[in-house]
C-alpha cells in the first residue's frame, strides 16, 4: 500500500503521513480477531465487563497523548477533550446498562403446549466498523464499545483525514491484553474500507448518503448487515409563539456548533412570517458576534473546516444561492489562514431550488426561510431526502410536540435544537436516505450486534408420521 499525506486544518500542510494495511495484512487481521473471539464471547459479560473497565483507565492514562493526536486531526480542544470524557462514559453506561439487557427469552406454544422455548443470543464473531472526520473518536467508538460487551471482535477504520488519534488510542489498547486480541483499529482510505466489509461479519459506517450507499451495496454482496448513519439536512420550525431570543440562540448554537460538521447539525431554518424579520435580525446580530479559534486554539468559538474540500462544497453552494437571489446577512467568505474557517453566515430570500437548502451543507451557515402556517412549515421540513433529525420551537411544549411528531425524521429537539448529540439513551431509526439498520442509540444500540437463536423443547412424544396418514382425514 502506498502511504498517504495528512494535512494539518489549521495550517493547510501536511505533516502527517501513514500506510494503511495491505489486503494480505488486513485479511491476516481479521483471521486474528475472529480467532480470538470465541474465547472473548464464552468468558461473559462479568469479564468483559471487567476488561472494558480497565480499557477505561487506560484510556485516562494516555488522555493527553489523545487529546493532543485529536486536537491535530481536527483544529479544535474543547471537543477533542470532550471526545475522549464521552467515550470513557460511554464505558461508563454500556457496563452498567448492557448486562441487563441480556435476558434470554423463554416461553411456550400456545398451539401445542408440550412445546416450550428458549432464546440464546450469538453475537456476530467479528464487526467492521468505518468512521468519519468530523467526530473521529466517539464515532468510532460509539459502535465499537457495545459490540465489544456483546460479545463480537471489532476492526475499526478511522478516515484518512484524521489519523492520528489512532496511533495515540492504540497504546492503550495494548495496556489490556485480553482487550488487544480482538480490537484493532487501522486508519485506511476508501479502498480499505471496501476490502474490510467482506471481511467481517457487520459493518457500521458513519457518512455520507453517497459512500453510504457503497458500503451497503457490499455489504448486500456480501450478505451481511449493514448499520448506516449517513447524512442530514435537519430543519427546525420556529413557530409564531416562539420565545425570539430563545429560538435564535438555539438556531446560533445548533447550526454552528463544531463549525457545523455534524450531521445533527441544523442547515434549514423555517420562521413564521409574523416573526422573520425580527429573527433575521436577531440571529444576524448574535451571528456576528462568534468568533473563530484563530490563531489561538484556546479562543474562539468556531474551528477550521476539517477537511479543506469540505470548505469548498460550502462556499460552492454560498456563491450559487447567491447568484439565484440569496443574500448574505453575515460571514458568507471562507477565510484562508493555511487552514479555512467560515464564520457563522446567515443566508435569506433563499429557495428550495437552491442546494444550500436541498443537498447537505456540513459547515455553519443558516438559510432561513418565512412559512404562512404551520401546513406549510411542516411540509418545507419534509420536502428532501434526508430525515436524521430535526428541531421546532414553539411557546409550549406541547405545541412544538405535536409538530414533531409529523415530521419525518429519526430524533426531534423540542424547544432546543441537535439534542440527539448528548441523548444517547433512546432508540431512533434514520429516515428516508439517512441511514438503515437498528438504531445505535437505547437498548438496540447493543442488541443489533446479536442473531437471536431459538432452542425449541418437546416434553411430550414426538408425533409419528403415521398421524399424518390422508386415510386418517378421510370421509367416514
């Protein structure tokens, strides 16, 4: 395999350069993990338990070194530190909650009652798990840490964009023997990726709809099951009873939160016409004030994009709503400083045939549009073939449910917006092309990673062939 350049996002040079596993090596991987995942399955919950916790000092041992690899993967602190705290919790949670949530099932037939059954849960032997830039850490550990606990060897492959946290976690890894012997993870490109999905046994994959649809097609070819989150296009509704300075410090915050590469991340903004133009202004006005974390990491609000080309999608899409009658309110010019920042920019008079409202944005910028009722707002924020998530905002709460419930999309904020960022306790499904397979969230996040076996017990006598005789339903 050739190796491969890294550029830094705040300075725009490369710095960093890794070679990916070959075929013959990822295949010599993978025949390792599955080897040593009997033993891992038949020690227990109790053990693995016990073995995750011990990951998790690890990973507090070497929290700097991590902190540090993912401060230069992605041009931020704050949500690198807090990347590694979200995945030691997730530890945390999925210890406590998972051995619960193993309760094999046991009943009997309500047709023929000398039946009776019971469950055995067999997780998959080895699970492939391909993971994004935008949150490198948590997303690749957010599926691999469960189907850990279940049971299943896991193989992660971080993005080529964002590397270096890899080297930095690996350390730890090694610090848990019984761990190292079936979790590996191995930054690659696109094409390690699609030699690992007939690998393993499941594939999760974070990304985009197009890559999204690769990994699926492969998995299918393949005949394994795919878990998908792929990409968004999330609305939020502010409705005419809507608190103005709540609604648009919510809008300021959820849209460009982590430079907006987040796929909860808000990219339409739908208000009613009775108090769009004091929004526009508001949020403009607040939209000004943010500041990029540039040239001091340790300020400012708003990091570098990433991944450059992303900032090149972003401005493209900028610069053609503007060419169709859009007008920019604030920020609007992406800015080179060796890296590229854009600041929060507020776009109006923007339409759907524009793709700054059709196709995913990934950077902090704010289309907001007016609506008449509420017909007409909900059928903006379904109108797309995206349906991750979304927000609404209303006076009560009750109002701003009952608009959630008809839209089209896996996990609604009510009077906040990108809550499905911190909630990881409830189950949700994707919508529409944002994703497929059992949610990653609640109790399904675990149990996916499990095919149910039923174990199936006659009491009585089996039935002899000869009750099954047509001279025995003959007409008498």
């Amino acid at each position: 395999m050739h190796a491969i350049d890294v550029t830094n996002p705040r300075t725009g040079q490369v710095d960093y350069q890794f070679t990916p596993l070959g075929a013959s090596e990822l295949q010599a991987l993978c025949g390792r993990l599955r080897t040593a995942q009997p033993a891992w399955r038949d020690a227990g919950m109790d053990h693995r338990v016990a073995v995750l916790q011990r990951f998790k000092v690890a990973l507090e041992r070497h929290q700097a070194e991590i902190v540090a690899a993912l401060c230069t993967d992605t041009g931020r602190y704050l949500m690198a530190a807090g990347e590694v705290t979200s995945t030691i919790g997730a530890i945390d949670r999925w210890c406590r909650e998972a051995p619960g949530l193993m309760r094999e099932a046991e009943g009997r037939s309500t047709q023929v009652p000398t039946i009776h059954y019971r469950n055995q849960w067999v997780p998959y032997p080895l699970i492939g798990v391909i993971s994004p830039w935008n949150f490198p850490m948590v997303l690749a550990f957010i599926d691999a840490i469960p189907a850990l606990l279940a049971g299943c060897a896991v193989l992660i492959k971080p993005s080529e964009i964002t590397p270096r946290f890899a080297d930095a976690v690996r350390p730890a890894i090694e610090d848990v023997p019984e761990l190292a012997t079936v979790l590996a993870i191995h930054a690659g490109a696109g094409e390690t990726g699609a030699a690992m999905v007939p690998l393993v046994d499941a594939v999760c994959f974070t990304g985009s709809v197009r890559t999204g649809r690769i990994v699926a097609e492969s998995a299918a070819r393949a005949f394994i099951p795919a878990f998908l989150e792929l990409g968004g296009k999330d609305p939020v509704i502010v409705t005419e009873t809507a608190d103005l300075d709540l609604a648009t410090t919510v809008v300021l915050r959820a849209s460009v939160l982590t430079t907006g590469q987040a796929c909860q991340s808000l990219e339409r903004v739908y208000v009613h016409g009775k108090l769009y133009d004091d929004f526009v202004a508001r949020l403009a006005e607040k939209a000004a004030r943010v500041t990029l974390n540039w040239p001091d990491l340790h300020q400012g609000e708003i990091g570098p994009f990433i991944w450059g080309r992303q900032a090149d999608i972003v401005q493209d899409q900028i610069d053609e709503a503007v060419t169709q009658g859009a007008r920019v309110l604030c920020g609007g010019k992406v800015e080179d400083h060796g890296g590229k920042w854009l600041r929060p920019t507020v776009l109006v008079d923007v339409t759907h045939d524009m793709k700054i409202m059709g196709e995913e944005t990934f950077g902090p910028v704010m289309p907001v549009m007016r609506y008449r009722d509420v017909e007409e707002a909900i059928c903006l924020a379904n109108d797309g073939v995206y349906g991750l998530s979304a927000a609404v905002i209303a006076g009560t709460e009750a109002e701003a449910e009952a608009i959630g419930r008809r839209i089209d999309a896996g996990g609604i904020s009510i009077n906040d917006g990108a809550l499905t960022g911190v909630m990881h306790e409830c189950e949700k499904n994707s919508f529409k092309c944002s994703g497929m397979g059992g949610s990653r969230m609640g109790p399904g996040g675990f149990t996916r990673f499990f095919r149910k076996k039923a174990l199936i017990f006659q009491t009585a006598r089996p039935v002899p062939i000869e009750a099954f005789d047509e001279a025995n339903a003959a007409p008498k």
